[in-house]
C-alpha cells in the first residue's frame, strides 16, 4: 500500500490538474453522493492535499471531497474528451475547464464541511500528517514525549497512525536505521540529542521520500549501487528489502524481522539494542 510520500504526490498531481478551475462536470458511482454531484458544478476547486493515506479535494464553499485508495485505488488524469484506457471500475469524476481527474477502484469516498472533518471515523484517529501539517522538529519531539507514545517501542510506536499520519513499512526501516535506533527502543529511552535527532530523522526521511519517488538512500550509496548494476528496487532503499546485503555504512548483513507483524530491516551493528 502507498504510504504518505506517495499519496501526497498523488495528491500533487490532481492539485495540478485541477485546482484554481471550475468544474463543469461531476460524476459520483456511489448512491449517496450520486444526488449531490450537481451541487458542485460550478465550483472551483481550490486545493487538493492529503492527509496520512488519504487524499482530500477541497472546493471554493468549503466542502472537501474524502477520498481513500486503500489497496487498489487510483486517480487518473486525462482530457475530458479523452476516456483513459483501463478495465477498472469507475468511482468518481471530476470535470474542469477541459481537464478530468477520475477516481477507479476505491470505495471510500465521502463529501465534508471543512469544519466537520475532524468528525471523519478515520481522520479523526489520525496525527498530524509530516508533509502537510508543517510539523517541526520540536513539534515532533513533543508528540514522541507524550504519555500515550514515550513508553511505546519504535517498531510498534512508529506504525502507528496516531502519532503521525504516513509513515508506513518502509518508512519505519528507513527512518530507524538513519537515526541509529533498535526497533526495540523507546522515546522515554532517548534523551535529548538522540530524541531530537529521531524527530528531525522522521522528518526529513518522510521528505526525501516525497521529493524523490519514494527514494530514501543517501545519494552516494544509491550512485554506487547503481554503478554496480543493481536495480532500483535494490539502490531505492539503504536497509529496506535489502537482507543479506551488506549495510552502506559498516559492510555488516543487513536482517529482516517481523515487528508489529511487518517486515523490518535494520543492521544489526549500526543498530545495536542499548
């Protein structure tokens, strides 16, 4: 499943299309927002962002359109006269000024007041999104110091929703290993440095993962793996899915455990438990 990197540049690319231009056409597959499509004819929408794994089309009234790809959920961009060629099932369309952004496969869609999303049943179960939300490294920090979250091992704690909203499977490997912590620790463990080094690592792990495609190595070890002929899926990552190999750092193998029953990846020397 996308995690918030990527639904965050997905919610880029509809924002482009879309967003500072009236809609002409609206079209809902879902029987309860069906009678409600023309009452956004005319309407400009005005932004499109995202919040964790959610992408949100907000419109110049106030209300936001929710949506939710879970597994096989995607928006395709095209000329409004132009159908995009896919045997998916249609969920939504969104006509402006010419240019369309369709919605297949997803089954979770709703129509909100801005004021009222923080009654959504999932948004309101969710922390601040890391490439929304204008999270600071000291906002972070506070977050991890939090009752409910310093007691909690990372493994577990940074899957977790609540805390921040996007951070998923390879994310967690990759923001543990940069930041030089076992699965096993926990915020209450750190002390200043180290906690104010986790919260600036989540932050800019999560933002290099948006700028570059999903891409989280360091550039030098991604330009020697390629060098090497490794594919992307090998130099994309510096520990994620890379067990056996060894780690960019100190040459030692790279794991993989089970933790919060996903996949995790960490070296076992860089990472040592305390």
């Amino acid at each position: 499943m996308p995690e918030g990197p990527e639904v965050r540049r997905a919610a880029d690319r509809v924002h482009a299309q879309l967003a500072g231009r009236r809609l002409e056409h609206v079209w809902f597959a879902f029987p309860a927002l069906a009678p409600r499509a023309d009452s956004l004819v005319g309407r400009r929408v005005s932004a499109v962002d995202s919040w964790g794994k959610a992408l949100l089309t907000r419109f110049d009234d106030g209300r936001v359109l929710y949506s939710h790809n879970q597994l096989y959920g995607v928006w395709k961009l095209h000329d409004a006269e132009r159908e995009p060629d896919t045997g998916r099932s249609l969920r939504v369309r969104l006509v402006a000024e010419g240019r369309a952004a369709s919605l297949y496969s997803a089954s979770d869609v709703s129509l909100w007041q801005q004021d009222r999303l923080g009654d959504h049943p999932f948004l309101a179960r969710l922390g601040p999104d890391l490439l929304t939300h204008g999270v600071t490294v000291g906002e972070a920090m506070a977050r991890l110091r939090e009752p409910r979250f310093q007691r909690r091992r990372l493994g577990g704690l940074l899957l977790d929703q609540s805390l921040f909203a996007g951070i998923g499977n390879y994310l967690r490997s990759e923001i543990l290993f940069f930041a030089g912590l076992h699965h096993r620790a926990r915020p209450t463990d750190l002390d200043e440095t180290d906690l104010a080094h986790l919260a600036r690592t989540i932050l800019e792990v999560t933002r290099q993962a948006y700028e570059h495609a999903g891409v989280t190595n360091r550039p030098e070890w991604a330009a020697a793996d390629r060098a090497g002929g490794a594919s992307r899926r090998r130099w994309r990552f510096a520990v994620f899915e890379r067990e056996g190999l060894a780690c960019h750092r100190c040459g030692t193998p790279i794991e993989r455990t089970m933790v919060a029953s996903r996949r995790l990846y960490a070296c076992p020397r860089c990472q040592a438990a305390s």
